[in-house]
C-alpha cells in the first residue's frame, strides 16, 4: 500500500517541480527583459559573439587537423572559421551598435517574412477550402508586415515588450500551476486509495 501511494506521489512532485522550475526561469527572464531590456539584449549579443568565436575555432581546428579531407574541404572550413572569429570579434568590439543592429535584421525578417506568408497565402487561395478565413489572414500578415519594415525601431520595442510581458505572464502561470497541482493531487491521491481499499 504505501509503495503505491509512493509512485504517484513521486511523479507528481516531479512534475510540481518541473512546473515550479520552468515558471521562475521565465518569470525572472522576464522581469530582467523589461528592468533592463538594454543591458539584456547586449547580453544576449555578447552570447551570440562568443559562440561564434567558438564555432570559428572548432572550424579551423577542423579545417587544420583533418587529414581525410580534401585541400579544398580544409581550406574552406578554416575560412569559415576565420570569417566567424572575426564576427565574433567585431560584435565584442562593438556590442551596443551589434545588439541594436541585430535587434532590427531580426525585426526585418519577421516584416519580409509576414508581407511574404500573406501573398503566399492569396497565391493558394482556390486551393483553400476557407477563403473568408484566408483573405483576413493574408491582409493582416501583409498590413503587419509592412507596418513591421517601414517602422521596425518601434516594432523592435514593441515586439521586446510583448516578449517580456508574455514571460512574465506565463511565469506566474506557472508556478500557479505548480503549487495547485501539489494540493489537488495530495488530495485526490488518499481518496482514490480509500476506495479501492472499501472495494477490496
């Protein structure tokens, strides 16, 4: 008996705590983003910059001590390499004007490829069963997107923004979650036990 109250017990502090773990990781990621959404988005470039000057490294070591690969093979991975070394160098060098030009290409994208999704979407139009539901969807991509290209300074606030409040948001959750699991599962778990002994 108590080796069967012990496994579901188990399994659900696992899971509080799995819960319980997520939910402060995004709380505090977002309450960081929005007290110091600069100084984060600089932490971030400087993780990007790191990781190419390390992926750089690794491809010219490859590139050297690679034997079975051809002359040309180990001559591009270590230009490969050398071209991320001094991406990474130039983004340390420079990380605020890095961060901010990377926050925008990023903001870019997002535009281009809303503007794209939506005409994509017209083009497939006769292919779709639900051509009311497509239409607005197509208008409002392409409308984002434009909206997104043709301002992406404010669209990069507003998109950081909305990122930190949906973390913290779903932080909250979280841990709401967490420690409502932990009272209904401690309660429900004796009752279900109960009446299987009364069955019995």
């Amino acid at each position: 008996m108590s080796e069967m109250l012990a496994e579901p017990k188990s399994s659900f502090r696992s899971i509080r705590v799995a819960l319980a773990i997520s939910g402060a990781v995004a709380l505090i990621a977002g309450i960081v983003l929005l007290a110091w959404p600069g100084k984060t988005l600089v932490l971030v470039t400087g993780i990007i910059a790191s990781y190419l000057v390390i992926a750089g490294v690794v491809y010219v070591g490859l590139g050297i001590f690679s034997g079975r690969k051809g002359g040309w093979a180990r001559a591009g991975h270590v230009i490969l390499g050398l071209l991320y070394i001094a991406a990474g160098v130039v983004a340390f060098l420079n990380l605020q004007q890095t961060a901010a030009t990377l926050a925008l290409i990023t903001v870019l994208f997002i535009g281009i490829s809303w503007i794209v999704d939506g005409i994509v979407s017209l083009t497939l139009l006769h292919k779709d069963g639900s051509r009311a539901w497509t239409i607005v969807y197509a208008i409002f991509s392409i409308v984002a997107g434009v909206i997104v290209v043709f301002s992406p300074v404010l669209a990069a606030i507003a998109l950081w923004w909305i990122l930190a409040v949906t973390l913290v948001v779903l932080g909250v959750i979280q841990l709401i979650r967490a420690l409502m699991l932990g009272r209904e599962e401690t309660a429900k778990v004796p009752e279900s036990t109960a009446s299987g002994a009364t069955i019995e």
